[in-house]
C-alpha cells in the first residue's frame, strides 16, 4: 500500500489550519502537510458581514485592560473552561500583532494605536475590523506567508477518515479528486482544523463550499463538548451572508410576499400595530444584536428573527429586505434613544435605507453587487440560518484532544466558546489554537511514538471500509437533503422534545443506511462528506435532545418550548456546567461536568521563568490529562 509518513498533517485551510503550518514552520518543524480541499474553498476566506469583527485584547486610550479581564469576559458567557478561556485572552495580542505584522490592514490611528469599538456580549471596545472581508485577508495574508516559507500543500483532497490505533491518531485517508483515488497518510500528529458543521443545516450561512469534518473525529471517539450551542440569525439565502450591522441599522423595509411575490406587505407591523417607532427601533438593534438571543426573543431584538421565522416556516411565504424606501411612516424622532443618536452622529436622518448605507458602509452595497445582487434595484431575500457553532471537539490548553492523543482540533471545529460569546471571538480562537498547538507539538511531539507496521494494519481496513463504501447506490443529494432539513427543522433556533425524539430515531436510521448502502464512486468526495455529515447530525441531536431532558431550558441562540409554545425559561446552574458527548462504538454517551475555574494570575518571574527554561511549561497536569 502507498502511503506518505509525516510528523505533522494539517487537515483544513482557513485561517486557523493555515496559521498552524505557518507556526509549525517557524517553530522548526519542517516535515508537514497540509491537507485541503481547495485554498479558495471554506468559511474564512468565503465569509463575513458588513463590518466582520475580529476581538482581542483592548489597546487604545486609557481604558484598562488585560488578559485576566479579558479571560474573565469569556467566561462569563457560561460553560466555558477557565483555563482554556485564559489560554485564548493570553494569546490574543500575540496573535493579532502576527497579523498586522503579516500585512492584514486592521486600522491603527496616527499614533499608531490600534482603534476598537463594542461588538456583542463585549463590555469594552475590544473588537476591531479591517471591513467585510476581515477574515478573507487573513487567509489571504496567511496564504502567503505559509507559500514564501515552502509548506507543502496537497489540493483537491477531501478527508474521509482518520486512523485510529488504540487511544490516539495516527493519520488519515484522504480522497484525492484529481486521480480519484484514495491516499494513505500515516503522521505523528493531526492538527484537525476542519471547520464548523456547514453542511448540516438547509438553511445555512456558511459558504456553499464548506460543509465541515466534525463527523470524522466523532465517529473515532473523540471527545466533544457543548454541541447543541449553535449560533442562528438572519441572512441572504440567494448569496449567503449575513445581514447583520449596517443592514440592519439603515432600516430596510422588511417584506413578506406568497412563493410567487404576489401579495407583498411589512408583516412586523402585524405585530407592532401602530407603534413604528418600537418596530424600527428593534430593526435597528439587530444591527450589534445579529444572533438569535432568547433573552431578547418576547421584548427585545430578537422578536426580529422570530416574526421572520414564523412568516417562512409556519406562512410558507418568503421574506425581503427593501432597502428602496423606507418604511411606511418612518419618523425619526419616534427611534429609541440609542438608535437615533447613531443615526445622527453618522448623518443619517434623512433619506431611504440605500442612501443611508450608501453613507455610512457603501462596501456592504459593493459586496453584494460582486455576486449580482443590486440592493439599488432589487429586494434581497433573507431567513433564519445556522451561522456558527460555540460548540465542538474538545481541546485542552495545548488544544489537544484529552481522550484521543496526538489529535488537535483547532478553530470551529475547537468547541472553547459556551453558550454566548463576544462576537469576533472565534477567529482570535482560531489564532491561539494555532500557536499553541504548533508550539507543542515543536517541542514534546517531533519524534515519531507510533508502531508503524500497526497503524499501516488499520490504515489497510479503513481503505477496504472506504472502498465498500464506494461500491453503493443510494442517493448522495437526496440524503443529502433528508438530514439538513431535519437539522433546520429541529435543531435550529426552536427546539421541542416530543419532536427530537422522532427527529433523532430517524437521524439513526439515515445513518446506518448510509452505512449499509454506501454511495457509487463517481461522488465520492460527496459521499464522504455525507457519511461524515449524518454521523455528525445524529451527534448533534442525541446531545440537543439530552440537554433538553437535562432540564437547561432555553439558553444562547437556542428557545426551547414547551407543549404549549411557550419559551421554557432558562435554569442559569447550567451556565456552570459543560455538555461532553463522545461516541463509545454503539451510542452517544453524554455527561455534564463542571467548568473549570479561571487559574490564578499571581504568578512570581523567577519560578515562572525557570519553568519556561526547563520546558516544564509544556508538561500537563494530571487534570489537564
């Protein structure tokens, strides 16, 4: 059998796979690669918002801050390991200077401070942003820099499985689409940078071209946390995007027609009756309130997405954002407090909703005229969909996994968040997973502590597995469609018992008929990520429906109701606790355990320094095992 043995594989590259080969490389660690299905292909070069924010550590001005304060913020958002959450405030400042320094054009003014403003759940103006595209430049800043450096780079390759040899990873199978065939590599370590589940929901944000891997580690075992903690708001279905910032705060009109565009109307003032002022107020929250919150669902911004909800889900109507006009009756001087002061200070209180925009972001009009939408001449068409999940695989300090060794899950596909985090949050994640993971593995796992002749043996039984799998016949879109759909249905941002309970006896069948059936090998970069995608889907409602039962209630982007509709409230012990699920071999086995508090920050320099000089920095402690 052909294989290729290497110390480190790197399977992804958005911006965190990327950032872990560039640090690797610069840490001494010459023999690795990287694995993706296509550099131009995934979530962070292919995503964004108006205005896509990147949160770090303060630095402008006088206002106070620091890694504990920072740490101590993310935290706060709930079921979050405080060590972990140090690890990423600590890193924050080193991994955003990395970008400047790589040449991403975040702004900095004449003194050459680095400016921040307040983005969601932030309670300094940490956040910061180089526009629509803030994550796009990383990628394409990173890209650069891991090519000056020579990392070698394997294109047009979908992974199908991991191999597995006792307690740890040692590899993977990937597809290769140029020669349709299956290659082997064995490798020391995996940095698992695969991103979020994208593909498992009909109603998505995330870029067509990602669909996600988390399916790949989950079947081998590996520990997961938090997985029913995913992120919801509203967004273009036409071109995915999220309809978040300045969208929102221009006031659009919002528009609900029949599925042929007859019998179009502003259905929130079905709600709101005469009260307009109320209604384009909460509009405009949706601008820095974009996720679905269900604090915010009966009172405040988030009646939004539930009024959209109900018009596309329950109506079977489609729902469009005008920003041609206004909407009718607009007074100004009837805005809450808030919005209209925004609105002033941006001399924005006059014209329609483009003018507006045209003002005050006119990139977020460009953006969508480079993917031939016009907002000047056309209405856009939006919906509730799945846009990032807080959840994942389970990290450590260093990020590795602590039941399956020498495996690094790194980025989103890394479940650090808890149940509501500052927004931009998770690319600064991305970053410190990629340092930390690429600076232990420099210096504890360079040698090769694997039996290769045994992880050759399982590599065989995965390629026969692939190969059956290969020789099917089922139906690779309509499964396809099946388990997204249900995803959407059931497992988006209105949850009920009863129905999880059938939703996930059917998830199981899919998958064990998946299993059976298999795909023909003419798709089978699709079918790949289809079996990985319904074994992922029946994890993530085996946890959704155990974390229902558990008694949490509604919390984060997610309202759980009740048999009468009615959002069951919230009980906040569960804010101190994790959601673990892992795979045994037969079923989900699923446990609540405590959050791990903040470590202390009175450290003393000498003893600190001695242990960073004696390499003791990197050794674990028995917890962290």
């Amino acid at each position: 059998m052909k294989f290729r043995k290497i110390n480190t594989l790197i399977i992804g590259s958005g911006a965190a796979g990327l950032a872990a080969a560039l640090q690797l490389k610069q840490q001494g660690v010459d023999d690795i690669l990287l694995l993706s299905e296509g550099l131009n292909n995934g979530t962070s070069i292919n995503t964004g918002s108006d205005k896509q924010t990147y949160y770090k550590q303060g630095i402008y001005g006088k206002e106070a801050d620091s890694p504990e304060l920072l740490a101590q913020t993310l935290f706060d958002g709930g079921s979050v390991h405080g060590d972990v959450a140090l690890v990423e405030a600590a890193m924050s400042l080193r991994c955003f200077m990395n970008l400047v320094n790589l040449g991403v054009p975040f702004p900095h003014d004449g003194s050459g401070q680095y400016i921040g403003y307040k983005t969601d759940h932030d309670p300094k103006r940490r956040a910061t942003s180089c526009g629509p595209y803030t994550s796009k430049e990383m990628c394409l800043a990173l890209i650069k820099a891991v090519k000056a450096l020579k990392v070698e780079i394997a294109e047009n390759r979908t992974a199908g499985e991991l191999i597995t040899v006792g307690e740890r990873v040692a590899g993977a199978v990937a597809y290769n689409s140029k020669t349709a065939e299956l290659e082997t590599f064995i490798a020391e370590n995996v940095v698992f940078a695969t991103g979020g589940p994208g593909g498992l929901y009909a109603q998505s944000v995330y870029p067509c071209g990602h669909s996600g891997a988390i399916g790949l580690a989950l079947e081998k075992g590996a520990l997961a946390q938090n997985l029913p903690e995913s992120q919801f708001g509203l967004a273009s279905i036409k071109f995915r995007w999220n309809v978040s910032g300045t969208y929102m705060q221009v006031l659009p009109r919002f528009i609900s027609t029949e599925q042929d565009g007859s019998d179009a109307r502003e259905f929130l003032r079905d709600h709101f009756g005469s009260d307009t002022g109320k209604m384009n107020s909460m509009v405009f929250l949706k601008g820095y309130q974009w996720p679905f919150d269900v604090r915010k669902a009966e009172e405040g911004s988030s009646i939004i997405d539930l009024l959209v909800h109900e018009e596309t889900a329950v109506k079977k109507r489609r729902v469009f954002l005008d920003f041609r006009s206004n909407p009718e009756d607009l007074d100004f001087s009837k805005l809450s407090e808030e919005a209209y002061t925004y609105l002033e200070r941006s001399g924005a209180l006059s014209g329609t909703p483009i003018e507006r925009l045209e003002k005050m972001n006119p990139g977020a009009i460009s953006l969508y005229l480079d993917h031939n939408i016009d907002l000047k001449k056309e209405m856009l068409e939006i919906a509730v969909c799945a846009q990032h999940n807080n959840g994942g695989l389970t990290g450590d300090i260093w990020y590795e996994s602590p039941n399956l060794k020498h495996l690094f899950p790194i980025g989103e596909v890394n479940g650090s968040h808890g149940v509501t985090r500052p927004g931009g949050s998770a690319l600064n994640a991305g970053q410190a997973g990629a340092f930390r993971c690429a600076e232990y593995i420099a210096n504890e796992c360079k040698n090769f502590t694997f039996d290769e002749a045994e992880v050759l043996a399982e590599a065989e039984k995965v390629i026969a597995h692939l190969e059956k799998f290969l020789s099917g016949t089922r139906d690779v879109h309509a499964d396809r469609r099946e388990f997204q759909q249900r995803m959407t249905l059931y497992a988006g941002h209105l949850r009920k018992e009863t129905e999880l309970v059938t939703a996930l006896a059917e998830a199981e069948k899919l998958y064990n008929d998946i299993e059976r059936g298999g795909y023909p090998a003419k798709y089978a970069a699709q079918a790949l990520m289809n079996r990985q995608l319904a074994f992922a889907h029946y994890g993530y409602l085996s946890a959704i429906l155990f974390q229902l039962r558990s008694g949490s209630g509604s919390r984060g982007s997610a309202a759980v109701l009740d048999e009468n509709e009615k959002i069951v409230p919230e009980c906040s012990e569960f804010r101190k606790k994790i959601l673990e699920s892992f795979w045994n071999g037969r079923i989900f086995v699923h446990q609540w355990v405590n959050c791990r508090p903040l470590p202390s920050c009175d450290g003393w320099f000498e003893t600190v320094w001695a242990d960073y000089r004696t390499g003791n920095v990197y050794k674990k402690s028995q917890e962290q095992k």
